[in-house]
C-alpha cells in the first residue's frame, strides 16, 4: 500500500493534467478520483491493444509509454506519452472504436484509469465536467490536426525538433529506433540529423 503522502502526490498530479485544460473545483475533482482505477504497466505490457477494446482513458503519473501500429510485421511509431499525462488512443476512444494501434510501457508505469461509460457519468454530473470533456476532446482532435499537419509540411530536422521540445527527456529514454520510426526516417537518417544539429 503506498503512503497518504505518496497518494496525495499521485492525485496532485492527476489534477493538474485534468487543470492543463481548465481549472476544476474540488468537488468535481473529487467525483474524478472516486471513480478512477489504480493501475501498473509493467515495462513491455500493452496498456491497450490494437484492434482490441479501447474504453479506457489513462492519467499516467509515472512512466514512459509508446503508441505503436504493427503492420505487416513491422511496428510504427505513433505518438509517445511522457508522464503526467493522458493515456490513451484518443480518436477510437472518443468514436468508441476498436484501437488503431497499441500503447505499450516503455518502464515501468503506474496509471490512474477511468473507462468510457465513467467518464460519460462525470461528465453529466455537473456542467463543469461536461465542459472539461468537451475541452478535453478539443484538445485531443487539434493534437491530431497538428501532427498530420507536421507530417505533410515539416521536414525530419523540424519534427525532431519539436519532439526534443515537446518531451526533451525522451531522447534520451527511447531507442533511436522508435524516434525514427515517429519521424517516419530510417536510424541512420535520425543519426545525420542528430550530427547536424549537434554542430549547428
């Protein structure tokens, strides 16, 4: 069982990814917490499965995970996600689809999950909780907007430069294999980025 100071610290965080997209007052976050489950992602277990179930929205208060499309035998990089944040493969979720890809732990992870039914439930309850869900899947489909936008019209240089600003802790965490597959270039093009960039 973990301490009420570590609990404290756990919710503290679980607030403040909820507050990155509006302020909440404490009975809402309450009703939050209350129906949230604890949960741990080993390093290498799915969080969620591609083409399985996806009902559930994750707050990760530590850990790293990767979002993954396996195709063909082969894995591409879709998305990482660095805690505190929200876990989960947003757009299936929302439309109450099957996952288009996976979410797998990169380490060891620990998560405080609501699924979708309860989320419906919270956000009925007050109109707060219905604005902060209607914020949240703003916030969720301009995300994916932007990254088919970078896809289209930004060079390798300039996403790599956006994920290091983004999440400068994940170069470092992450093989270079899966930064490469998220900038959609092979190793070895990531490397003469990387060289570039480290001489500019």
């Amino acid at each position: 069982m973990f301490s009420a100071e570590h609990i404290a610290r756990d919710h503290a965080l679980v607030r403040a990814v909820h507050e990155a997209f509006m302020p909440i007052d404490d009975e809402t976050f309450q009703a939050i917490v209350d129906h949230m489950t604890y949960t741990e992602v080993a390093k290498g277990q799915e969080f969620i499965s591609q083409g399985g179930p996806n009902d559930r929205l994750g707050v990760m208060v530590d850990g790293l995970m990767r979002g993954v499309e396996f195709i063909d035998g082969d894995d591409h990089t879709q998305m990482f996600f660095d805690s505190p944040c929200f876990v989960t493969e947003y757009v299936g979720f929302l439309r109450r689809k099957p996952a288009c890809f996976s979410i797998v732990a990169l380490e060891d992870s620990r998560l405080y999950v609501l699924t979708y039914d309860d989320l419906q439930k919270l956000y009925s309850m007050s109109k707060t909780g219905e604005r902060l869900g209607r914020m949240i899947a703003e916030g969720v489909i301009a995300s994916v907007v932007e990254e088919v936008r970078s896809f289209r019209f930004d060079s390798a240089t300039e996403r790599y430069e956006e994920l290091v600003a983004r999440f400068p802790r994940i170069v470092q965490r992450v093989p270079q294999y899966m930064v490469a597959s998220y900038l959609g270039v092979t190793p070895e093009s990531l490397s003469r980025i990387r060289a570039k960039l480290s001489r500019s």
